[in-house]
C-alpha cells in the first residue's frame, strides 16, 4: 500500500506546468521506478502526483535539423536502447540503457526520471556527462537549458526549481561527431544492480595523437563527474599504452572516493585507473584508432 | 532395478496450476474484514525497554488494538479461550513470568533434555537483536498501521551491543540471556580415536583457518500468515511454512493453550530453504487474532523484515589441524568451530552437530576430534538453512584438503580418493551404515564433463590479467535426521470409485516437488497413470497425516517410505476384493495398467474400475479401499556428490566469473530426472552466490543490518548464473523406498569450495573467508602482491 494522498495527470506540457504552478506539493511521477520506492520505504509520505504518462511528445527521441540530438526526458530505457538514431550516433548511451535494471525496470523507468533523481549511479548520467549533455527545463514562466554538470548539486539534489519539468536532454553535433565511446558500468552483478564504478568515455583522435577525450564517471564521488585533469592532458598526446595509462592515473585524481561498507576507497581508486583505461582503449578503436597491444 | 513411473520425467503435478496462477499461495486467500498486524521491531541490538507507552497508536482511528509483552500470555494462566489475552492482561513488568518457548522445526521430544532451548518471548521487553519483535498493531489496513507502530513511544536503556562472536566471548561481556553463565549457547562435539596419538603417528601436520558468512534463505515468498477464531474458539492459521504440525505445537506452548486448540494450514509454499522450518511469526499473528476477539488478522513480512527479523545462517570460523601421511593418506583430523546463532537459540547448536555429523562419511580416519561451540552474539538469529552446518564445514575441510594436496604435491583428485568411505562403513558415533557409496564415480564423471585433464595441461601456461583455473570438491549427506531426531511420516490413500486414488501426505512441498515424486510412488506401486492419482498438496493439521515436515533432505527418502507402505497396502486391499469377488486365490492375481490379470498368462479378470466401484456399493462387501499408514524410519542413507568448477579471475578488477560448473550426486535412484535436475540447479545456484557475493552485512557497533534488501545483498540474479551442468551417479540405495537416497539439500554444499579452489588454481591466492567478492579478492591479490 502507498501512501498516495492525491493523483492527477497532464496530457500536455504546459498543461503539466500550469499544474505544477497552481500546486507546489505536486510531486512528478514519471516511471515511478524511484518515486514509488520512497515510497515504499517511507521516505516521502502523504503523497499528491502528477504524473507524465500521457505527455506523448516527451517520449520522442529525434535528431534536430542542425544535428542535435533531442531525447525526450519520457523516453524509457528500452526505448532509448532500441532507437535507431542513437544507436547510430551515440552507442554509449545504448549501452548505458541496456546495462540498467532488468526488462521490466527498463520497459517502464525513464531517462528523465533517471536523471532527476539526482543519484550519482545513474546509468545514463555519467554517459550524459561525457557527452556534455544539456537540459531543457520549462516551468510555466520560463525555460531554460542547462549543462548537466551544473544540474547535479548533490547525493539526490538537482537543479530543478519549483515548477519546473525536464522536457528534453540535448546533445549537440560538436559533442558526438567523430567521437568513439565506451561505457563500462562494473557492478556486483550482471542485472538488477546499481553500479560500483560507472565510467563513460568518448574520444577523438587525429591521426595518432589525442585530439579530445572526455571521461564522465559514476559513483565516484556524491556526483556524477568528469575527470578533467585527465581530460586536459589527452589532447595532442600519442595514442598510445603509456598516455593511456596516464589518463587512467590523473582520472583518479578527479574521482572523490571514499570507504563505505560497499566498496574501500583503494579499491574505487584502483578501479577507476584500471577501468577508465579499458573503456578508453575501446573507445580509441570506436574512434577509428587501432588497438592497443 | 525396472519401474515404470519412478524414474520417468513426469511433469509435475502442480505445473499447470502454477504457471497459470491457479496455485493458491497463503496471500491469495482472503477472509471477510481482514485486519492487518504489523510489528514494532527495535532499533537497538541490545537494549531495555524502560518504558511503552502505546495510547497515542491506539487512539488512532481504525488501530483495533496494540500488543506489547505486558500483553503475553502468563505462565498457567491461560486456561480458556476466547478472550484469554485479555484474560491475563495486567500489568507485571517482569519478563519471566511471561511464557518463554522456543522456535525451531524440531519434533518434540519427550526427553526434556533433547528439547529446544526455550529463550524467546512474543514481545521482547529486552531487545536482542535490531529487528526483535517489541510491540504489534492490529489495524483496519496496512497505512493504519504502518502510522500507528511510529506513534508508539518506547524508551530505551541501550546496553553494548555484541556484534561478534568475539565480543560475546570475552570475559565480563554482558549477557544477552540473562541467568545465563555465559553467552555461549552449547557447546560440545565427539571424538573419534586418540587425536593427540593421531597427529603423532603422522608424517605431516597442517593447520588452517576458515569462516563463512551471515547469509539469507531469500525465498521468493516471504513469510505470510493470517490467524482468526473458528466458531468454536479454536486458533486457525493458515501460513507458509515447511512445518505445520511443529507450528500448531509451537503456537500451542507459546500461548499455553492444549495443542488442540490449534489448526494449522499450508497451502502452496514460495519456497522456505530452512527459513520456513522455524516458527517465526505464527504464535504473534495467533496473539494478534486473540487480541481482536477472533477476527481475522494478517502478517505480510516485507523482504526487509524477512531479510532480519527471521532467520539467516549461521556464520562458522574454523580451526583445523590435520596429521596426513606422505603418501596423502588422512590419520587424524580435529575440526574446531565457533558458530555464531545470533540472539535467540532457534535451532541453536544443532547446526555445529549436523555439520560434524554429516562430515564424518566422507573421509573416516583413524581419529577425528570435533569441538564446536555455539554463542550468542546481538545480530539476527539463525536457524536452518538448505544444508545445515555443511556448507560451512565442507568449504572449511575441503579448502584445506586442497591446500594439504598443494603442499604435498599430490594431485587434489587423487588425495581424495584415497581417503574416501567404503560401503559397508559404520559411522561408530551414529552407527549408521553406509550401503551405497558411488563418489569415486561420480568423480569419473565430473571430470569428463568438464574436461578436467585437457583443461588442467592447457591452463599450465598462461599470462595476462584473466586467468582460468580448475577446482572441485566433495561431500557427504544424510537422509533425515536418523538417529538424532524422530523420523515419523504419514500417507493416507483412497481408492475412488473410478479406479483413481487420493494421496494424501502430511510431508509438506514447499517448490521442491515432494508432491510429485509421491504421486510416482503410488502410480508405481498401483500400476497407475499419474493422471489417475491426485495428490492433495494442502496439508491441514486437522486432516493430513502426521509428519514432522519438509526438512533434512528427508522426504523422498523418510516419507516415501510411508507412501510405498500406504500404496502397497491399498494393493493388496484391492488384490484381496477381487479375489473375493472372483474367488480366484489371491496369489494367483495381480495389478497392472488398472487391471487386475493372472499371474500367469496375463489374462484380464477384472478391471480395476470394477473392483472399485463394488468395494463402494456392493450391497453385501461394500468396504471401501483405503489405507491410513505411519512409518518411524529408524534408518538413513548416505547420499554423496562432487561439484567441478572452471573460473576466470580478472586479476586487475577482481571479479571471479564461473565459467563452467557440474554438480555429480550419488543420490540413488533418481525419481523423476527433470525435477531432480532443477533441484541441483538451484541449489548450485545458491552455492555459487554463497561462494562470491552473498553477505549479510551489519554496522560493527550497532549491529543494524546494512543491506537487508535485494538490490545491496547480492543475490546472483540469472545473468551472473551459468549453465549449471546436473549428473547423477544412480546406485539403487538398498534401504531407500525405490532405491532412493536424499537430494535437497545436497547441491548447496560444494560448489563454495570447488570456486574457491578453482580460484587458487589459477592464481595460487587461498581465500579462506567467505565471500570471495570483487572487494575480498582485490584485497587478497594486492596482499599476494598480484596487483
Ligand atoms: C528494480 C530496480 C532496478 C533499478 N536499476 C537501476 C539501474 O540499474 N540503473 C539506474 O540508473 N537506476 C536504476 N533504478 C532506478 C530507477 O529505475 C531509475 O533512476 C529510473 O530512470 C527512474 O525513472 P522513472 O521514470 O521511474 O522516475 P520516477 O520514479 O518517476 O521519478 C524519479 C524522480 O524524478 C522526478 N522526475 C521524473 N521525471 C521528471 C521530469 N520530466 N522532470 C522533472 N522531474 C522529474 C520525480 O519527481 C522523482 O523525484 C532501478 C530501480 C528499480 C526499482
């Protein structure tokens, strides 16, 4: 049994905000894949929803006429691991969407919801990091665009204000094109998990040198994050087994692990040079690099 | 030996009514105005309640009543129901004169000194455990509820939590029991031969140390019951559980209340692995009925609550000193064991003497001393789980064994094999015989099947962070509980008009597929088709026979004994009326395909249709066929296996992927090869999250558990299983109804330690503590100076 005091739902967007307006206790559900499991343990009670469901054109996923990819924040996983753009210009993000929960998690819990939530596990965030995602937040008065890394404020705090819905997630042309990625979520098992270390890195290379490389991390530190120390020293460096494994050392500098019952700091130190250099190595083969030996 | 039905995949008899959902489990059933009870469980591992107040959670609108322990039933004073709860209401603070009564799935014994240690109240006014039962609600819906248990106030006086058996251990510790000497449960094992003699005649000596893990059943069902007040007064409680008869006897102490007055029902069960023989809320949820004049009241743990406020498995650490002879030869062996049960006795020290007493089969030597001691600590309690103390003490000997074989350069195969049991063999603690004994088998076997020699040559020379390696190891079992405990079981059958039977058996299916393998027996004996036998899988104390229950790996063994029994009599009820009916000698006929024929030619008589309907309605004979059997199986049979596992180790990462696994059992006969293969599944299944990632996790100083739920307890979900690979070895067991010998509980057992040795194959790393999770093994590689 929930404790669900109130229900509405919106068929239109700002339909959705003049809801959210006229009540500040409306709570968003989208999924309900995270809302309704704080519920279940008694974090949120006395609950009014409004939910998403059955704004359609938040479900869309679309490549906008200058190249940008427009994901609407209602596209659930499956959907976003199925979508023939995506799978096209930004694997990372398939991989990231198929790496999550199980099939029915999938089959309901969105990429908006995913976000929102504001955990640093999120499996799609710390591929949004990387790619320098932005978000398009719309409130009845206004809408705005945010970069993603300014959106994550803290363990489950994000740059919402009152009144505001994500619509859509932007990826611009100058962020994937010519980029190869690789996602690795390293988690305790194969399905049903929340990863211990989510790394997520995209390169570009020009000819045999490092022209870009962007590292977005999960569960790290309280936020997703990037690694730019290790980001700033990529470009213009040989691609080769020895600068790798450099950047695998500087992203630990950038990670802010620490020693919990789930993991040691060591050990989420470790995992990050090792792991970021794995992720990194495939990535230079998707970019069109040669592999490394 | 030939049977027609035994030993044929069958489908099973529930299939259809559980794919389709037709299965009644305890949760599907309801009755009108159901309340619905929920438990106040301490926040603290060891503390007094120094005060209770509980008017503001009654005085909340739809709250029928709030129960705390001034609210138990005293000692003799329940004396008539209804209302007896509030008949010994009243306010005397003192927990002792409250009934105390123990929890565990063991018959009773009418030796007082054989019997459970009674430690447990209701309601704790002491606080054990974080988790123990301190107050309950009884309300018109979960929310209610839910809102009443936080309006509850209860003071505290916090004491030092024992979170280790360590701590509990050490002189001055406080006592979790009071008038206790001490927070040791029991202790005590045997001894076998001279150790000290032992370890002298040998050419070498090796010591080891080993410990397993605080793990949890996760039984897809989670504890659910509902209780309320027939018309006559008496208690009904339909739960899921392994055990109802030991329930009905449970809540009947609990409350002081005559047994009769007790009526326990199981439907279909979501599995129990041990956890569901123990009676964990049935006497609180026959409290909470009482409270409310009868009406009645459910309990639906959540998995958090199940995951804590039940029952787990006991952590083990291990000491074992071996003398073993140049040519491997084991002389003497002394096992030591510290076995962590938490804060209530449950099933206590039985879990230190069933791994003992299982282990002895395997490799009998000249001495064997065991020493196990079983303490109290202020963490969850434990209690049974699939395996009983063997999975710990064979990851403990069989860890060590391989560690002895490396050291003495002898292949790990062969320093078994040259210490295993004979047939013929009695066990001179038990004096159980062993009388069939296929391990070095099922050996052969597993080591075909998973390439043992090829694989061993290939994986000699390899470089790189992923490194494979080959592991196995080996167990005994048992068969019931013979000689320690009663092995009663009952079957009643009817013969019906149409030539079909009723089987009716008080030994519970709680998944594992008893029902199934019983109605083959029957089919077997009586020459039917298992269309023709119906198998009632409800067991109502009321109604079905008596039987201690679904545990020990017993039923296919112990209470098939009794159906063979029933079926046979039903047979020669049936031989007797044809002959009567025909005046043919009855030894001149027999039963087959439902006909009764002569012996001789074959020739039809009659057909079993007939001789069914005239024992119903024959003016003159009409006595219908049926049989009411009980068997006491004074007897047991040594099952015996293998596990052969091939790994890959990520040296830089840590993570252990199992890439091959086969589990080869000496089971005996095999009754039905499909189900028995989904039984070895799963139980390899379990042991491969035993081995790698299950743990249940508590906070050292306050004892709280850190991940009680299924996403931070790693349980393996199907993606982290591989194909489980399932062999038997079938040996007709000459004591067992149709040759057979147990399966439950054995899968379970080994594949922990053929991981583990498969792990130090491939890296030289011995993990001697379980699980050997990514964390572990990075630490043990970083000591090893591998990463
Ligand atoms: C069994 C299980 C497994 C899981 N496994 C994973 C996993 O592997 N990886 C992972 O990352 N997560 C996992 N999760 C968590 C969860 O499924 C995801 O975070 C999911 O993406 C949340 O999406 P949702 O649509 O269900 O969100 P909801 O629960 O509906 O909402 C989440 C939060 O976001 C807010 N919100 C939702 N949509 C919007 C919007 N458009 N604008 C503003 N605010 C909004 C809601 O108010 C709420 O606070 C798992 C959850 C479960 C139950």
């Amino acid at each position: 049994m929930y404790d669900i005091i109130g229900y509405c739902e919106a068929e239109t967007v700002s339909e959705a905000t003049a809801l959210l307006a006229q009540n500040p206790n409306l709570r968003l559900i989208a999924g309900g894949t995270d809302v309704l499991i704080k519920m279940h343990g008694g974090q949120i009670e006395a609950v009014e929803l409004l939910s998403l469901r059955k704004i359609k054109s938040l479900a869309e996923i679309r490549k906008a006429e200058d190249g940008t990819v427009v994901i609407g924040a209602m596209a659930t996983f499956t959907k976003v691991f199925n979508d023939p753009i995506l799978r096209e210009v930004i694997p990372i993000l398939t991989e990231a969407a198929i790496s999550m929960g199980g099939p029915q998690i999938r089959n309901i819990a969105t990429i908006g919801g995913n976000v929102c939530n504001g955990a640093t596990s999120a499996d799609s965030a710390s591929s949004l990091f990387a790619l320098n995602a932005q978000l398009k937040l719309v409130s009845q008065q206004s809408e705005r665009l945010v970069p993603i890394r300014e959106f994550y404020l803290g363990p489950g705090r994000v740059a919402l204000k009152p009144g505001e819905i994500l619509t859509e997630i932007h990826i611009s042309p100058a962020d994937y094109q010519g980029f190869g990625g690789q996602y690795i979520k390293f988690a305790m098992r194969e399905a049903m998990d929340i990863a211990t270390l989510a790394v997520s890195v995209v390169c570009k290379l020009h000819g045999k040198t490092f022209e870009e490389v962007r590292i977005g991390l999960g569960v790290a530190g309280p936020t997703p994050l990037r690694c730019l120390e290790a980001e700033v020293y990529a470009p213009g460096k040989d691609v080769s087994v020895e600068s790798v494994a450099e950047i695998g050392k500087l992203a630990v500098n950038s990670a802010k692990a620490r020693t919990s019952w789930r993991a040691s700091k060591d050990y989420r130190e470790h995992l990050v040079e090792e792991l970021v250099q794995r992720a990194l190595k495939t990535a230079i083969v998707n970019a069109g690099g040669e592999q490394l030996v | 030996m030939a049977y027609t039905v035994v030993g044929k995949s069958v489908r099973r008899v529930d299939a259809v009514a559980k794919v389709t959902g037709k299965a009644k489990y305890t949760d599907d059933f309801y009755e009108r105005d159901m309340l619905v009870g929920k438990i106040l469980h301490s926040p603290y591992a060891h503390a007094i309640i120094k005060s209770i107040d509980v008017s503001k959670a009654k005085a909340l609108p739809g709250v029928e009543a709030v129960l705390t322990y001034k609210d138990l039933p005293r000692i003799n004073y329940a004396t008539s129901l209804p209302g007896m709860i509030g008949d010994v209401l009243d306010d005397a603070e003192d927990e002792e004169e409250r009934i105390k009564f123990g929890t565990a799935g063991h018959p009773y014994s009418l030796d007082p000194s054989h019997r459970d240690v009674e430690d447990r109240h209701i309601l704790a006014k002491k606080a054990r455990f974080v988790g123990d039962a301190i107050a309950a609600v009884v309300a018109t819906d979960e929310l209610i509820a839910a809102k009443a248990l936080k309006l509850i106030e209860v003071e505290y006086e916090v004491l030092e939590a024992l979170t280790s058996t360590e701590a509990a251990l050490k002189e001055g510790a406080p006592l979790i029991h009071e008038g206790r000497a001490s927070n040791v449960l029991a202790s005590g094992g045997f001894a076998i031969g001279d150790i000290e003699e032992a370890f002298k005649e040998s050419d070498h000596i090796f010591e080891g140390e080993y410990e397993t893990s605080i793990v949890q059943h996760c039984h897809m069902e989670n504890q659910t019951s509902y209780a309320y007040q027939d018309m006559d007064g008496r208690i009904v409680i339909v739960t899921s559980t392994q055990i109802p008869q030991i329930v009905r006897r449970v809540v009947a102490q609990a409350l002081g209340i005559p047994w009769g007055r007790v009526r326990v029902i199981k439907p279909y069960v979501g599995g129990g692995f041990g956890n569901k023989q123990d009676v964990a809320i049935e006497p609180l949820n026959a409290a909470m009925t009482l409270a409310v004049g009868g009406r009645p009241v459910k309990i639906e743990l959540s998995r958090e609550e199940s995951m804590t406020d039940t029952r787990t498995r006991h952590a083990f650490k291990f000491k074992i000193k071996t003398g073993i002879n140049q040519d491997g030869k084991l002389i003497g062996v002394h096992i030591t064991a510290i076995s962590n049960t938490g804060a209530y006795a449950s099933h206590g020290h039985s879990i230190a003497g069933s791994a003992g007493g299982k282990f002895r089969y395997l490799y009998p030597t000249k001495a064997l001393k065991y020493d196990p001691i079983t303490v109290y600590t202020n963490l969850p309690v434990a209690g049974a789980m699939r395996g009983y103390g063997c999975p710990q003490i064979f990851y403990a000997f069989e860890s060590h064994l391989e560690d002895i074989a490396k050291r003495l350069n002898i292949d790990p195969i062969e320093i078994r094999r040259k210490n295993f049991v004979e047939v013929g063999y009695v066990d001179p603690v038990s004096k159980n015989k062993v009388t069939s004994c296929s391990i070095r088998e099922c050996i052969d076997k597993g080591k075909a099947l998973i390439k043992w020699d090829e694989k061993k040559a290939l994986y000699k020379e390899q470089s790189g962070h992923k490194l494979r390696g080959l592991g196995m190891a080996c167990f005994s079992y048992a068969s019931g509980t013979y000689p320690v405990a009663l092995e009663l079981a009952g079957a009643r059958i009817v013969l019906n008009q149409d030539g079909s039977v009723q089987l009716q058996i008080g030994a519970t299916d709680t998944g594992q597929g008893s029902d199934t393998v019983f109605g083959q027996m029957v089919a077997e004996v009586l020459g039917l088709p298992m269309d023709m036998v119906h198998v009632l899988s409800t067991q109502d104390t009321d109604i079905s026979p008596f039987d201690t229950g679904c545990y020990a790996s017993r039923q296919t063994y112990v209470s098939g004994m009794a159906v063979e029994k029933a079926a046979l009599e039903v047979k020669e009820k049936i031989l007797g009326f044809a002959a009567s009916m025909t005046d043919i000698p009855v030894n001149r006929i027999d039963l087959v395909d439902q006909k009764i024929v002569f012996k001789h030619s074959g020739e039809s008589v009659l057909t079993l249709e007939q001789v069914a309907m005239q024992s119903y309605y024959d003016l003159l004979r009409a006595k219908p066929i049926t049989s009411d059997i009980s068997n006491n199986a004074r007897i047991n049979a040594i099952p015996f296996g293998v596990t052969f596992a091939e790994v890959e180790v990520d040296i830089k990462t840590g993570k252990i992927e199992v890439l091959e696994i086969y589990n080869v059992h000496d089971s005996g006969t095999i009754v039905n090869p499909k189900m028995a293969e989904g039984q070895v599944q799963g139980g390899v299944s379990m042991g491969i999250g035993y081995a790698l990632s299950e743990q249940l996790l508590f906070d050292e100083v306050t004892g709280k558990a850190l991940n009680n739920n299924l996403l931070d307890y790693k349980l393996p979900t199907i993606m982290d299983t591989p194909d489980i690979g399932v062999a038997f070895v079938e040996n007709h067991e000459p004591t067992g109804p149709f040759g057979v010998k147990s399966l439950g509980e054995p899968p379970t057992i080994t594949p922990a330690p053929a991981i583990r040795n498969a792990v130090l194959d491939a890296t030289g790393v011995s993990f001697n503590r379980l699980p050997m999770n990514p964390q572990r093994v990075f630490e043990g590689f970083k000591e090893a100076g591998l990463i």
